[in-house]
C-alpha cells in the first residue's frame, strides 16, 4: 500500500508540477519593439501582438488616434480608435495590441497601454505658517 501512495502521489506532483509551469508560461505576456517586428515580419504575420515603444507623433480626430511608435532606431505607424488612458500621450511609453496589417503597412491596436515612469515624485508638501 505504501507503493501505491508513493506512486499516486509523484504522478500527481509531477501532474500539478507540469500545470503550474504550463499555466505560468501561457499567462506571462510579453511585448516586441518595432526593431523586432521588422527584423523578422513574418514570425509576426496574422498574429496578435504587443508592441512597445514612446510615442513619437501623436494626431487624433474624435475617437479615432495616428500615431507613431518608436523604439530610438526603428518606428511603426499605429492606428487606434476608442478612447486611450489617460496616461497616453506623445513622449509617453506606451504599449499597443493587436495587429499588423502588411497591406496598410500600419499596426492596428485594439487596446492601449500607457507606461508610467518608475520613478515616483511625491507632490510638495505646503505648510501654512501662521
């Protein structure tokens, strides 16, 4: 019996081992710059992507933003129509999903993902003197 619990219990650690590596792998989503895009579209086409960047350019006519992405060497037109956060804007960071659109020659973003310096600048404290 002790055989038989030593067995059930390794295949499903190596089970639960297994999950847990597989799940972690699928839920970490990474982003590409326009510099890997670029150097290998293919590996791109007809996928959903990230791609991250500073925005370099910036025009908007109601709901509907053009602007260019860039990585310092290479930049990617974007087009995006919703409304962006509030953090977007140009010189920002930013990160676009969704996809490539070789005809157009332009990435169409779904969605919008502003970066936000990592360095925090707490507000100035005012102290009133009386």
């Amino acid at each position: 019996m002790n055989k038989s619990f030593a067995l059930a219990f390794l295949v499903v650690s190596v089970v639960s081992a297994y999950l847990i590596i597989s799940g972690v792998k699928e839920s970490v989503e990474f982003y590409i710059t326009p510099k890997e895009l670029f150097s290998n579209p293919k590996k791109y086409e007809e996928k959903r992507l990230r791609v991250g960047g500073y925005v370099s350019s910036l025009t908007a006519d109601g709901l509907d933003y053009f602007f260019v992405l860039t990585d310092g060497e290479f930049s990617i037109s974007v087009t995006f129509t919703g409304v962006p956060p509030d953090l977007f804007g140009k010189a920002k960071g930013a990160i676009v999903e969704g996809f490539w659109d070789k005809e157009k020659k332009i990435f169409v973003a779904k969605k919008i993902m502003a970066k936000h310096s990592e360095e925090y600048h707490p507000p100035e404290i005012k102290i009133e003197r009386r």
